[in-house]
C-alpha cells in the first residue's frame, strides 16, 4: 500500500478527530498538497508535501509514510515530518497568544444591576462608559 486517500491520511496521523472533520476541513480549503488546493479523494503518496491550517496555526510537513487504519500518537508522528521552519513558526505564536492573553477575574455568583446593564447594553451595541 503506498498511496491513500487524503482525509484518511489526516484522520490517521491524527491531524483531525474523525473523518468527518478532515473532509470539512479540506473541502473548506485549509489543506494543500503540493501546493494546490485538494479535494477529500485525493491520494497522498510518500514524499508529498501537505500544508495543514488549523487556525491560527499553519502546519507545513512532509508525508513519511501510509497506515491502514488510524494508529497512536507516537506512531502517527512516523507518518509525517514537520518542516523545522514552520515549528518555529507556531512556537512564536502560540508564545505571542500566550502573552496576549486577557486577564479576567472570575466573578463568583450573580451579577450586580449595573453590571448586568452594561453586559445587556454590549449585547445591543450601545455600549457606554458611564
């Protein structure tokens, strides 16, 4: 078996959690072999090179090698090898996500009057600050 259907080969490397989602996921353009835009059908051989956009991260690898079924995690990442720039790549931005992160306090219990005001006024766009 040298070749296989590409929404399999995801589901199989464990890039989406059922075949469903690979073939959502490719249908909706974020999946490229060599470069150019694949259908769900198309075969990935061996030596194919596959870009993986799981927003907001772009996953650039190079196909290693086909399973018949899907396989565990460490097995999975025998399948395929990540090209070194593109981990660099979504090492500085999950890093840069991280760091932007808003902080928010938890808010224990029920809103009080004014802040269950302003919520509902943000909800209709007439967000004021009084």
């Amino acid at each position: 078996m040298d070749d296989q259907r590409l929404d399999k080969w995801l589901w199989c490397a464990r890039f989406y959690k059922t075949r469903a989602l690979a073939v959502d996921a490719i249908k909706a353009g974020r999946v490229t072999v060599n470069g150019q835009v694949a259908k769900p059908a198309k075969t990935v051989n061996p030596g194919d090179s596959l870009v993986v956009r799981q927003p907001p991260f772009e996953i650039v690898l190079e196909v290693r090698g086909i399973a018949k079924q899907r396989v565990g995690a460490p097995q999975a990442r025998a399948l395929y090898e990540e090209d070194a720039a593109s981990v660099a790549a979504r090492e500085r931005l999950r890093e840069q996500l991280r760091l932007s992160a808003v902080i928010e306090e938890p808010r224990s219990g029920k809103l009080n009057k004014k802040d269950r005001r302003e919520r509902e006024a943000l909800k209709r766009g007439a967000w004021t600050t009084e």
